[in-house]
C-alpha cells in the first residue's frame, strides 16, 4: 500500500457539531468520547478493491472486516468472517463464514457478499486499483485481459454453494493465499454497493465496528462507533473524527495545544522535541514499512538498456545512516533489502540481501554513473508530495549527497508536488519524467507482499512500469511451493533480480511514529503503523 501524507485543517471550522465544545473532538467520557486524529483525503473514493494508499486504507480498517484479519501486535493472519478455510491442495479452497455478521444497513453478510465484491473488482470495466490481487483466482483472463474487452462478467473460479459458503479455484497452486485475505481488497460488499452505487460512495456502507457519518472533502471525515456491531474487536470510544491537514507540522502544533488527540505521523522536523513534548505520550516503533525511489520506465530514458548502472550508482551515492541519524533521528534504519525487518528473518526478512550496491561508497557512486552514462537528462528531479515537511527534509538532503557523490552541484533537485492526491494521481497516469518517493506499507506480512505487487510485470502497485520476465517466473514458482522454506528462498531469489537491475532504490526502513493528547488512553500503533482506532479510549 502506498505511503502516506498529511493536511492542513482550520482548527474548530468543523461543519459536523460534535458532542463536545472542545476541538480535540471531545465527548461524554468513556465510551462516548469522540477520538480526533490527523488525516489526509484518500486518492479515490472508498471502494475496497479501489484503494492502494494509506489515508484510504486507515477508513477501510475501522469500515470493514474481512475473511482474516491481522493480529494488532504480531501481525498474525487470524479467522475473522471467516470460520474456516480449507484446502487440499493448496489451488482449490472451500471458504465458510461465520454465522451472525451483518452490514450496519442491516443486511446478512452472506459468502455472496465476497464473491459479488471479488467478482466487481476484478472486472475490467469497473477499473479496480486492486484487481490484480484476483488475478491468481481462475476466469480473471477472461474478465481483465491484458488487451481487448472482457469476455465474462464473473470469474469462473468462484462458486457460491450456500449462504455461508463458497469455493475458489486458483490458477495454480498458492500456498499462502489464505494469509492474503486479511487485505481490504477483498472486503465483503453489500447490495447497497451495487443497487445505488453513487449513494453508496458518497457514505459507504460496511459491517465493521464503525460507519461513515460524514465526509467534508478538504476538512473531515467522521466515523462513528457503530452500536450493532457484532465482531469481537468492538469500538471502545464513540467514535473517530479524520481531520484533514496539509502540513503534518501543523497538525503537530494542533496537538500540542490541546486542539488535536492523535498524529499518527510525527514529522521530521520535531523529533527533537517530541520526548519532551510528549513523554510516554510518544509512541516510535518498528513497522512494515519501507520507502524507495522508484523510476518510471515507461520514459524512454529511464527505460533504456544499462542504466542499471547509474541506479545502482545513485543508490551508491546516499549516505543513508547520515540522513537516518540526523534527520529522522533514528526511527529510520537504513535499508539493506526490499521487504522490512518487521517480517523477520525466518520470513524472508535478508539484511545482507542488498550488499554494496546499499552501502554508501562516493568513489564507486561516481564510476558506475558514468560508466552507465551519466543521468538521463543530466539532472536527477526527484518528486514528492509537498504536503508534509518531513519529505522535503529527506529529498534535500539525499540531493545533497548525490551532488557531493558526484561532485556536481545540482545534479539532484526535489520536485514537490502539491498534496499527495496530487502526486499519486500523476504517478498513475504514468506521467512522472524522473525518479519519485515510493512508500510502501505492508498490506499483509509476507514477503510476497513486499515484492509481488511492486515489481511484477502490470502489478497494481507497479507504478514505473519495470519489468522482468525472470522476476515474474521465480515469483510464480515461490506461489506454487508448498513448503515455507521454498516459498521463502524462491522470493529471495526474485529480490536478487530487483538489486541486480535496480528495479527501485531502497532508502530505509520506517518506524510507526505518533503522538497522542492527555484525554486518550490505550494508544497502539499495529505493524502496520496504523492506529488501533477501535481501542483507544477517551477520558
């Protein structure tokens, strides 16, 4: 999933009256309380199967509940909608629900419910972000082919047997496929969705423990606690105003006067003071999440055969432990592969994976780029959403030291773009001219997860177009294995194709990093760097 930003949001210009006169969102105490958090408006509307981001994804999260969900703490893929999924052979699964959830319209979630939802975004006509996460489940040929129009309308690897359960046939053989269906893509959808679609997006309807009631783009998102929910992981405040700020150190200020109660993005430029800003109020630890510089191949001039070399000079040229020291003061670790420690060795986690070709080295930067010859255009533009200080900081910063690498001034420059819906439209439309800022936070942790979705040929979040008919292959065969082991050794050896083309350059890997107000409690970020919304509790 994307990375994320943050936006400027007038304190107390909130159209929704709240329960509270306060501006941090206030409440009645206990379980009334409304919790107030610093947000970004997503990219796209909120369909499941449309949303690769982080803002989009925060709403999913509290919106929806799916077949499994990930474990707050360990990031364990456990049964939710789900009671059981079974398989014999690891290509074709029975998939039974759970009695009892219901949509917070009042509508029965049913396994229809997954499959209508399944089969809508994988359609090509319904031009899905997501769709590709369906394309091992068999008939996704026929309704998304790579040219031409769709010659089905559902996918003939889904069968509905009864209210409660459904059976799904994948191409091939995909051992961990079950742990996937934590991921809001495949979220159920109710009728709703497809009987009046517009309303439907204008105030989703979902069967998590929170609703949308009401959305102010530019301003506020509000979710409240949604009283009929049935899950276990019942909301445990009255609900979460999503406030919108174009300046996460804005949003910081907001927060330390008393007119905010969580920023889930601490930026840069005050990690100095946060501890004593803050004290036990400042969370900072590991997450899936790593940031790159990705290259849009689809330009002629990134495209090119060699310029190998010159990535994996510039890749030479950052001084990575400088930047993570000083300007993030270590809740960065410098990258040394492709996927994060968060996922462990034991899953496929490799610090030695990326080699020289991380290590910062000015002498050997300066060769490999001009034996690949020189930068394309001869100055490197590197873009970014400008809507957060911290982005700037860094990208200053690893221009300055390309530019001391290469002993040239301004051989790198930032280029900001204004808010991050902005940057990710662009990025989409495939119109970036030069290397951009690639944030990926896990969307479920394996190691498929970290590489699949980047770096396959047409992958939904293959954003420069790279491609590699030898990554593809090993990617396929590590899908098919049965055995962990082989699964994992296959998708190493799939990374190896990445550094060896330097398919993206890995910066470093992120902490969660937040801040919360004197009036909430019980403040946790999960390894995804996402705030457990439906803990936190309001005084």
């Amino acid at each position: 999933m994307r990375g994320a930003a943050q936006a400027k949001w007038a304190a107390c210009a909130v159209a929704v009256v709240l329960a509270a006169s306060a501006c941090g969102g206030g409440g009645a105490g206990g379980a009334e309380g409304v919790v107030s958090s610093s947000w970004a408006d997503p990219q796209n509307p909120l369909e499941p199967a449309n949303t690769n981001e982080v803002q989009g994804g925060k709403v999913l999260d509290m919106l929806f509940r799916g077949l499994k969900r990930y474990d707050a703490k360990t990031g364990e893929a456990k049964d939710m909608v789900a009671e059981k999924i079974e398989t014999k052979d690891s290509q074709n699964f029975t998939v039974t629900i759970k009695d009892g959830w219901a949509f917070s319209n009042g509508e029965k979630v049913t396994a229809k419910s997954f499959v209508d939802a399944w089969n809508y975004g994988a359609h090509l006509k319904n031009n899905q972000k997501n769709a590709p996460f369906f394309g091992q489940i068999e008939g996704y040929d026929k309704v998304h082919p790579e040219k031409g129009q769709a010659t089905a309308d559902t996918l003939s690897g889904l069968k509905v047997t009864n209210d409660r359960t459904f059976t799904v046939k994948l191409t091939q053989k995909f051992s961990t496929w079950p742990e996937t269906l934590g991921y809001a893509a495949f979220a159920p959808l109710p009728r709703a969705f497809f009987d009046d679609h517009d309303a439907w997006l204008s105030k989703p309807v979902g069967n998590g423990p929170y609703t949308v009631e009401s959305y102010a783009k530019g301003s506020q998102m509000s979710m409240r606690k949604w009283d009929g929910y049935n899950g276990p992981d019942k909301a445990q405040n009255g609900g979460v105003d999503l406030k919108v700020y174009t300046d996460n150190n804005t949003a910081y200020t907001d927060l330390t006067a008393g007119n905010l109660d969580l920023v889930d993005d601490v930026p840069a430029s005050q990690l100095k003071n946060v501890e004593a800003d803050l004290g036990d109020r400042y969370i900072n630890v590991p997450a899936g999440i790593i940031q790159t510089l990705a290259f849009p191949f689809y330009d002629e001039r990134w495209g090119a055969e060699g310029l190998e070399k010159v990535r994996t000079g510039l890749s030479r040229a950052i001084d990575r432990r400088q930047i993570t020291d000083t300007i993030f003061r270590k809740t960065r670790t410098p990258a040394k592969d492709w996927t994060s420690p968060v996922l462990g060795k034991e899953a496929g986690f490799d610090d030695g994976l990326c080699g020289d070709a991380c290590e910062f080295d000015p002498e050997e930067a300066k060769k490999l780029v001009e034996e690949g010859g020189g930068i394309p255009g001869g100055t490197l533009k590197i873009s970014y959403n400008a809507d957060t200080g911290s982005h700037k900081d860094w990208v200053d910063a690893v221009c300055n030291s390309i530019n001391n690498a290469l002993g040239k001034a301004n051989s790198c420059v930032g280029n900001p773009i204004g808010t991050f819906a902005d940057s990710r439209n662009q990025i989409t439309q495939s119109k970036m001219t030069g290397p951009f800022r690639a944030g990926w936070q896990m969307d479920y942790p394996l190691i498929q997860n970290f590489l699949q979705p980047l770096y396959y040929t047409n992958a939904s979040s293959n954003d420069g177009k790279w491609s590699s008919p030898e990554f593809d292959k090993l990617v396929d065969e590590a899908n098919a294995e049965s055995d962990v082991a082989k699964v994992i050794a296959k998708f190493q050896k799939a990374e190896k194709v990445v550094r060896d083309e330097m398919a993206a350059i890995p910066l470093w890997y992120q902490n969660g990093s937040a801040g919360y107000s004197e009036r909430i409690s019980n403040v946790a970020l999960n390894p995804f760097s996402v705030p457990v919304y439906n803990e936190i509790k309001v005084s």
